[in-house]
C-alpha cells in the first residue's frame, strides 16, 4: 500500500502545492487539506487541520505558504509536530536525520518549484537516524 502524505496550503502556497501533489501522487497517497482555490484564506486553520491529521494518523505532511514561515509557526504549536521550513536540500535531509521532521513546510515565494520537488523527495526519502536523537527528540514532547 501507498505511503500517505498529509498536504495543506493557503492561497500562497496553492500553486506550489498543486505542483507538488503531481510530483506525489503516482508514489504515494496524497490526502488535501485545503485550500482549493486562490482565494485569501487563514492559514493557521491549514496548519491545524494538517497538524492533527498528522498526529492522529503518524503520517507525514506537507505545508505550503507564501514563505513557509507561518505554516511551521503554526504547526509547531502542536505537541508531537516536528515542523521544519526548509529552503535548502541539506537542511530537509539533516531535519529527518537528527529531528525526526513529521511535517515539511514550504514557501512558494522562496523556493522555485524545481528545487522545492527536490527538497520534498529527500526529506520523504531519508529516515530518521535514531539513538542518540531519539532522546533529544524526546526531550521536546517533555518525554524525557
Ligand atoms: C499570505 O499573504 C502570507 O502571509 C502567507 O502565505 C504566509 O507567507 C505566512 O507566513
């Protein structure tokens, strides 16, 4: 069965995020949270809705906004998110190495698409390295 990815964006990202729902979905489930359209939307209510899908259901997501910054704001005020923004290809690969990232967040105003696709299929791709990060990962549900 397919992996499932858990995908939001307000209208800033709604481009980005179409563009990455194509890329996704002949490998993996892609469940779309919204929004639909261009039309101005909240997106702390994405961030929420994809928060919880996410913690419900141990999947992985995927935000998009104009620069990502709101979207992980918002989605790290979730206790068992792990929200990283990402504009780089190092830090998707190193924040599912060391952090265990559940949801990527993304901005459409930062990250041209080709190398936003790429940013999303290392951080899908590379698992997370355990030991001694597990205990720091830990650490930041206040499990440890
Ligand atoms: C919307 O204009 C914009 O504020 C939003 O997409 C995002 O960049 C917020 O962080």
């Amino acid at each position: 069965m397919a992996e499932k990815i858990i995908i939001g964006s307000d209208h800033g990202g709604y481009k980005l995020k179409n563009e990455i729902i194509k890329h996704l979905q002949s490998e993996y489930e892609v469940e779309d949270l919204g929004c639909y359209s261009e039309e101005s939307c909240d997106y702390p209510m994405i961030a929420k809705a994809v928060s919880q899908k996410v913690i419900g259901s141990n999947c992985k997501g995927i935000l998009v906004c104009g620069t990502g910054i709101g979207m992980s704001i918002s989605a790290n005020r979730f206790k068992g998110i792990r929200a990283s923004h990402c504009t780089d290809t190092f830090s998707a690969r190193m924040t599912r190495l060391h952090n265990d990232s559940n949801i990527l967040c993304l901005g459409e105003r930062i990250t041209g698409i080709g190398l936003a696709l790429d940013i999303v299929d290392i951080w899908l791709s590379t698992p997370f390295e355990g030991e001694r990060h597990k205990r720091r990962v830990d650490m930041i549900d206040g499990k440890v």
